[in-house]
C-alpha cells in the first residue's frame, strides 16, 4: 500500500515510478536453511534477468506497473545504510553515457575490455555515523559533505584506469549480463562485488560521494572483516589458470593480471596481522636483536600514516587559509596516530580472526563444502555482538593471554628483552579494556554559556535582525535584498534570490522567539512575504 500511494503522490505520466520487488526464501540444501537464492548476487541476477524479458517467478511480490522498466539501461545499487545525496544519481548516469565510458564487451577475452560496466563512486562516513562513537570517529575519516579540500587518489585508477567495485555504485544492465551470466557456481561467491568489478571492469568516479554509516563498535567491524576475508579466499581459485563453472567442470580463467593481483592483493592484505605478531614473538623469544624486529614492526605500521600526513602538511589547497591547514593537518596526524596505537594495541586479536577466517574458509571449500554463502547485515553485527565489558574480555582473550604468556617466558629465558618487549605486551594485555571503552557510544556534550557569553550572543542576534527589519520592508516588497553595501557609498542591490527569502522567514520566527517581535508583528510580516512570493 505504502508504494501504490507514493505511485499516486507523485504521478507524472501512465508508468509508475516506485516498485517494490520481493524474494521469497528458497531451500538451500548445500546448508540446509530457507535463504534468498545467492544473497545479494542472486538478487542482482534475478533483477536484470527480469528487467530483460525474463520470469516474474523470482518474486513473490511485485508492486508497480513494470511496463515502462523493460527500457531501464541503468542500476544503482546501494546498501541500507548508503545515502544517496541529491544529484548524485544524475552525476553517476551521466559519468556511465558518456562515450568514452560506455563499456566495450571482448567475445575473445570474455569480460569487458575498455570503457566501464561499472562506476563506483567515492564512500565517505555520514556526519551521525562518525560521532556515535570514539572508535567511528578514528576511523571514519573525514565526515562532511566537502570533498573540494581533499586530493583523493586510486593507484589503480590512476595507473591502470581500472578501480574496484565495493558494492555501491552504478551499472549498466547488458553489459554486467553480458560479462557475468553463467559465469560462477551456486553457494561459492560470497563478495561478490570484487570480482563482478574485474569481469565487468569497474572505474572509480572519484567526484561523486555518497555516505554510509561506519560500524561504532570494534567487535562489529571485526564482525564484517571476518566476513569480509571469508569472501576474499573464497576467490583464491580465481588466481589460477582454470576456474569453476556453473556446471561443476572448469574453465579458462578470463581475468586479467590486474584483477587477479586486486584479489591477491586482499588474500596479502588478511595475513598482515599474523605476519606482524610472529615477526614479534620471534623476535623477542628466538632471533636476535630483538630491538631490530620491534623496530621494523613499529616502521612497517608507522611509516605509510607518516609519510602521508606529513605531505598533507606541505599540500595546503589553494581555496584553505593557512592557519586552517594546518590545524587540520595536526588534527589528521593525531587521529593517525590513534590509529597506530590501536592497530599495535589490537594486533594479536587481529591476527587471531584473520587467520580464523582463513582457517574456516579452506576447510568449508574442501571438506565441508557449506555455510560458504554465511552472512549477516552490518546493521545485525553491530546490535548482536557483545558489547558489555565481560563480553568484549571473553571475545578478546587471546590478546592477553598472548601478552601473559609471552612475558613469563621471557622473565625466565630472555630477561634482557623484556625492557623491549614489555611496552607493546602491555598494550596486548590492556587491549580489551581499550576496545571497549573506545566502543562505547559518545554523550551529548553539554554546553553552559557564562552570562557574558549569553549577552554577546544577543547583541549578535539583536544586530542580525537590524538588518531584517531595516530592509525588509515595503519599498522591498517585503522581500530581503541581496546585500547592503556600506562603503565606499550606501548602496542597497535591489534582488533577493531563494535563500534570501528562506532566511528572512526564518529570522521572522526567531525574532518572535527573541521578543524582539510581537506575534501580530510575526504575522504581518509573513503573510506580506507570501503576498509577494504568491505574484512572483
């Protein structure tokens, strides 16, 4: 009912405009569950084979005239949490027709070769999404809504002029058919979006933004990292010359090195962790100069954030005053620095999930051969993990019981290294604690103004509705002008714009609010800006 009457609200012409297209579950005898039929890739499939002339018996439910949809050439695809701003979608359509970006399919090579099946655009954290917590604050980046003040850069755009699809962003239906139709075995792909990027060739349009929430809690985000390496090694056959297909043989592997190095590259980045933590404990407990293991963990993780804030130093925009550079360039090398702590403070937890994943993988793709397609929402991590104290030390154990162990060894048999080793152990052993205070959802701060700053802020308002009253008037048809320039001679521009027009309304009810006012004067005032805007 709710899409029929939007249908009615915003009626244009005979087609509708709103759908709503609904899966049923079907039984997954693999894993012995009732699911959507391959997630979110199965709901993809199901969609363009649909909008191309295929069965309506993937849905149980279709809500809309879907007449008009079998001439849609574009999908923008995003998750829950994804806001799309306004003109965005205009912006990503308008990226994905142009000529130069109109994918070109190889029969021979099978995949796309030149132009983009896929654009995905930048994804930056919301402002509400970084200020639930200390730990989204970390590592959301940058929140806002100005991407002008900050250079952002791919390596593989720039280099290769291919970027990776994450999942959110625009495709054009033929050509993503085209390249993926028949291409994978059912209950294998989990992240999808990587290698759908490599066989449709995915191009990254770094001038369209789009927001998302970031996970507030560790234990949520480590929850979607686990899911996240399950996926990736669930595409290690993809780096072989022959890859599985939907009819249970193989075949040759159509993926370019570029992309095979891409999910490589994710494989590489899972086992980061581990590496580090044994480079540690081997360095303390069996190979010398322990000092020269520490040290190069400590570069390893210190160095990349180094040297990047330290160029954001000397690359002030041209548009930013300089005292504005800086105090943010200082603010970024703080929040890199908090990074790094974290990182070190985390980093046998890290290596503990990391190869857990790995671990659970391999055995599911060769023995088990189920609960391959195992996924839960971000959104059902962050409110099913455990969040109490208790919870993240029985989930964290493995931190200090590192930390305990690895110091009792080295009391007894390496006593010298202990000054070494002993200020990252501690961090190991505090790491729960941390993670959970560092978790915990942020109060409102509350804000008490002295009495001298309540008068300077109503001298501030009184002076701000000077200007309204001044010349809001009659001779302006009660309509705000532009500006009023006082030097070198009085001058008023005579022109108001929508915004001007907004404001004056609003700075009407504020000087109610204020007592500067009465509601008649309110009234009056408003009634004889509609009068206007009425005519206009």
């Amino acid at each position: 009912q709710g899409i029929e009457k939007l249908n009615e609200k915003y009626r244009t012409s005979i087609s509708d405009i709103f759908f709503l297209f609904h899966r049923p579950r079907r039984f997954n005898p693999h894993d012995q569950i009732w699911m959507g039929y391959e997630r979110k890739r199965g709901k993809l499939a199901e969609l363009n084979s649909f909008l191309r002339g295929g069965s309506r018996e993937c849905f149980s439910l279709i809500v809309g005239n879907t007449n008009a949809l079998e001439k849609v050439k574009y999908i923008i695809t995003l998750d829950t949490d994804t806001q799309l701003p306004r003109d965005a979608a205009r912006q990503l359509i308008g990226a994905m027709a142009h000529p130069l970006n109109r994918p070109q399919y190889d029969d021979h090579r099978q995949r796309v070769c030149a132009g983009y099946g896929i654009l995905q655009p930048r994804v930056a954290v919301s402002l509400p999404g970084a200020n639930r917590s200390q730990y989204a604050r970390m590592w959301g980046s940058d929140a806002g809504i100005d991407p002008y003040t900050r250079v952002i850069s791919d390596v593989y755009q720039d280099l290769f002029e291919e970027g990776s699809f994450i999942g959110k962003g625009i495709y054009e239906i033929d050509a993503f058919e085209r390249a993926l139709r028949g291409r994978f075995p059912e209950n294998r792909i989990l992240s999808h979006d990587l290698i759908e990027g490599c066989y449709a060739r995915a191009g990254l349009l770094s001038d369209v933004q789009l927001y998302e929430d970031y996970p507030s809690r560790y234990s949520a985000d480590v929850s979607r990292r686990h899911r996240w390496i399950r996926g990736d090694w669930q595409l290690l056959r993809w780096l072989l010359p022959m890859v599985p297909s939907p009819n249970a043989s193989f075949q040759t592997n159509p993926l370019s090195m570029l992309s095979r190095w891409k999910i490589f590259d994710n494989l590489r980045r899972s086992l980061s962790p581990l590496a580090l933590t044994l480079l540690l404990l081997f360095g303390w407990t069996v190979l010398p100069a322990p000092w020269l293991w520490t040290l190069a963990v400590l570069g390893i993780t210190l160095l990349p954030s180094l040297v990047s804030t330290t160029l954001d130093h000397f690359q002030k925009p041209v548009d930013v005053l300089f005292h504005r550079h800086i105090f943010a360039a200082f603010r970024e090398t703080g929040r890199s620095l908090g990074q790094i702590i974290f990182t070190l403070l985390c980093l046998p937890y890290e290596a503990y999930f990391s190869i857990d994943a790995v671990i659970r993988t391999i055995w599911r793709m060769l023995a088990g051969k189920k609960r391959l397609l195992e996924w839960n929402p971000s959104g059902d991590s962050d409110s099913t993990s455990r969040k109490g104290f208790t919870g993240v030390c029985r989930t964290m154990w493995v931190s200090p019981a590192i930390a305990v162990v690895t110091t009792s060894h080295l009391v007894f048999s390496r006593p010298e290294t202990l000054a070494i080793a002993l200020p990252v152990l501690s961090l190991w052993f505090i790491s729960p604690v941390i993670a959970w205070w560092i978790s915990e959802p942020l109060k409102p701060r509350q804000v008490r103004l002295s009495p001298d700053q309540i008068k300077f802020l109503r001298k501030i308002s009184r002076k701000t509705w000077g200007f309204f009253e001044t010349f809001v008037t009659l001779e302006e048809n009660w309509l705000p002008p532009d500006n009023f320039q006082e030097h070198p001679l009085a001058k008023i521009a005579h022109r108001t714009s929508p915004t001007n027009m907004g404001l004056a309304l609003l700075a009407n009810l504020s000087a109610w609010d204020f007592g500067y006012i009465s509601a008649g004067q309110l009234t009056d005032r408003t009634a004889n800006a509609f009068r206007t805007m009425k005519v206009m």
